[in-house]
C-alpha cells in the first residue's frame, strides 16, 4: 500500500535533477581522486573557526547580554543579532540606522533558503519573475508548490527590463505572485546593478498601482559580501528605492562566516506580509537556533570588518588562479565566460560542445562513455561533477539551446592544485566531445 501524499509530496517523490545527478555521483566518490565543482561550498579557510569558538564563550559567559542562548529563541530571531546586522548594514553604508525604522529584520528558521520556502507559503500561487539563467534549486521548489516561473534572459546589468516589460503585456497581472532577483545571481555571477534594481522596482510599483494590491520584489543578495572585484559598482539597498514598500531583502552570512551558522534573514517593511513570515518561523520551529544566532552577533560586532577583508582576498586570489587556467587552457572551446568578480562561481558557454547530462562531455567526466580507456579498466578513472546549464535555464525559455552548450563550475571549496586538475580534465572532455562530434 502507497501513502496518500499531497500534490507537492507527490511532486517530491521524484528528485530534482540536481538531486538525482549529484546523488549518482556522490555515492562512490572517492575524495582526492574525482573532484566536485557542482556543490557551491565555501572555502574551509574563510570560516574563522578560532574566532567563533571565542565568541561561543564569551555568550555563554554574559548571561546578562545574551540570556539563555542554550534555550529557545523567538519567532523573529535574537535582538543581540537583529541590532549587530543593523550595525553591519551602517558601519558598510549599505543602510544608516534611521532607514531601519518601520522595518523588521527576521532571521530565518534554516538560513536564507527557509526565508525563501516561507515565502512560497505566505504568498499566492502564480507567475515568479526571474533572470535566466536563474537559481535551479528555489525554481524547481517553486514548480513543485505550484507557481509558474516567467524567466527573462539578463543582460550586463542583470534582468532584462525592456524584455520583460515585452512579455507582459501578455500577461494577466492578476497573476503574477513575486519578482525574485538574486543580485549576484546563482549561476551567471552577473550583478544587477544599481539603476536596474531601481528599474525593476518602479516596474514592480507600477504594477502593484495598477492591480491595487502589491506584487512583492525579493531581491536575494546572499552573494554581495563577496564582491571581491575593485571595479565593481557598491551595490545600493534596494529599500532605499521603495516608495510603496514592494521590497523584500534576503540576506545571508553562510557566504561570508560559516554555513553551519544557519543565519539567513530577511529585511521588510512592517506589513502583513512580514507578519505572515514571522508566524511561518513560529510554525516550523522558531527561528535559527539561539546560540547560533548570538554567536552570529557576537562576531559581527566584534570581528566582521577584518574577517571580511580576508575573506576577499582569498577569493579574489582564487578567482584570478582560476580565469588565469582557463584563458590559457579553454579559450579555443568557450565562447563565454563570466565570474571572477564576486562569489565563487564561473559560468562558461561552450562555442559548439553540448554539456547536458546525455552530452558525450557529461559522459567524459562521469566515466560513462562504455570506452573502458577513458572510463577506466577495474575502477573508474579520475571523476568531475558541474552543474550543467541545461538545469539552469527555463525549458521553454529564451535561453534553451544556449543552457544546452553552458556549465557552471564552483571554485570556491576545491584547492588550487586540485582546480587545476580540473581544467585539465575539462579541457579533455572538450577535446573528446569535439572529436566525437567531427566524426
């Protein structure tokens, strides 16, 4: 006999693709021979590990500032945090402490990826504006609880509003439920810039105005701590450009301290719908556990401003070792390539070279050619996992057939040493995949 699931549990019984394809890789991998560029991990050496066990100390030490941080906290997260994220934004420019008044800042049960799913609970099913490529794992969940993900190709700036103004005039606004922008966004590393975030908030307003009810702007900037690029334009809080308070800002600090902290937050204006989000965090188990939350506090008054520093330029090392591979080893098999500038992902577009998971690219680096020389005799030869484009674009989309040719590959977690192996092993499949295709 079968459960009786609902419709999204039905959904949920079939794995994603991302799932299905990591799980087949991950069962037998074998750690310092096949190599994992698909997990965006961050890099064990950003986590300030000696710093975080001062600071889980120093809270259990002052009960009289952070009291019963071993107990349960509350729905809309610790003050002690709520207050250190309030300093972080205005010792960074990002938002001065009066721009904090009429808003409330809510730490998620789980990190920012709880905040999101809360959000697909709080929010009416219907049409998710979105860039393409877009963020595959919050648009598969959004598919599966029933919206419908409206994707527009980016441009340099980020989404393309021109284009999507096109789209909508045949669309029924009624139906539209939010805009997600991720602002570095998961894959492409493309930053929406300032004069586009404002873009696509006058747009969101005008639409709001015209259906007289709100159409929320979440705009994710889970990746903004690491703008490592010099060049760079500072980003602007979008909550400065919000006349009719359309604007949801979901931040993180996975990226910038440590994942396991399980910190994501987000910052609203005072509304029904931030009342909502705060009952959701009451409805599956409070907000994140309080002594991570205190210890996220702690060291943001008392460490973030170096640690952050260090942590850029590790990453912006990295990035330059990895552009520098893969301008000398790749460029005669890639027609594009972006990142390099913030968070720790590139996304390389393949000039004729498919990268799908049925591609003979995706087979090289799997081993599943059925040539024992390339895949291996008793045991497989050396393994790389990559997120194929194809998981990355809307199937009906604009983007199809280019997805099909692209691959994202994170840089962030895997030693130099073993980066350059994988360019090596990239640059084999390329060679593979060119010759199979010429036969």
């Amino acid at each position: 006999m079968n459960f009786h699931l609902s419709t999204f549990g039905t959904k949920s019984l079939q794995a994603s693709p991302v799932n299905a394809m990591t799980a087949a890789f991950s069962h037998d991998f074998r750690e310092g021979i096949d190599i994992n560029l698909g997990v965006g991990y961050v890099n064990d050496e950003t986590i300030p590990q000696e710093k975080l066990l001062a600071c889980f100390a120093q809270v259990l030490q002052q009960p009289q500032v952070y009291r019963n941080p071993l107990n349960y906290g509350a729905a809309e997260g610790s003050r002690n945090l709520q207050a250190a994220i309030t300093q972080y934004y205005s010792n960074n420019g990002i938002l001065h402490k009066a721009d904090f008044e009429n808003k409330n800042i809510i730490i998620g049960a789980n990190g920012a990826t709880s905040i999101l799913d809360a959000l697909a609970d709080v929010l009416p099913q219907g049409i998710v504006i979105t860039a393409d490529p877009f963020y595959y794992i919050y648009t598969e969940t959004l598919e599966r609880k029933g919206f419908t993900i409206l994707a527009i190709p980016e441009d340099e700036e980020g989404i393309d509003v021109n284009m999507l103004r096109e789209k909508l005039q045949n669309v029924d606004i009624q139906n539209i439920s939010f805009f997600y922008i991720v602002t570095i966004n998961n894959p492409s590393t493309t930053q929406t810039s300032n004069a586009r975030k404002r873009e696509i908030v006058q747009l969101a307003t005008e639409l709001s105005k015209q259906r007289a009810t709100i159409i929320p702007v979440v705009f994710d900037k889970a990746y903004e701590d690491l703008i490592y690029d010099p060049q760079s334009e500072i980003p602007q809080s979008a909550l400065l450009l919000d006349e009719l308070q359309v604007v949801v800002e979901v931040g993180t600090l996975s990226k910038i301290i440590a994942p396991a902290l399980r910190i994501g937050y987000a910052i609203t204006h005072r509304s029904d719908l931030s009342a909502a989000l705060i009952q959701r965090m009451s409805d599956i188990g409070f907000s994140a556990p309080l002594i991570n939350q205190e210890i996220a506090a702690c060291f943001l008054q008392q460490y973030m401003h170096a640690h952050r520093a260090q942590v850029l330029e590790i990453y912006r090392n990295k990035a330059k070792f990895i552009c520098d591979l893969i301008r000398t080893h790749l460029a005669e098999y890639v027609e594009d390539c972006v990142g390099g500038k913030a968070s720790f992902y590139m996304y390389l577009t393949a000039k004729n070279v498919e990268t799908h998971t049925k591609s003979d690219f995706y087979k090289f680096l799997s081993r599943t050619t059925g040539v024992a020389e390339i895949d291996g005799f008793s045991e497989k030869n050396p393994r790389l996992i990559y997120i194929p484009g194809e998981m990355c674009v809307h199937k009906q989309g604009f983007m199809t057939e280019k997805g099909g040719r692209q691959l994202r590959i994170s840089f962030g977690f895997e030693q130099n040493a073993t980066i350059e192996r994988a360019i090596f092993l990239l640059r084999d499949a390329f060679v593979y995949a060119s010759q199979i295709r010429h036969r």
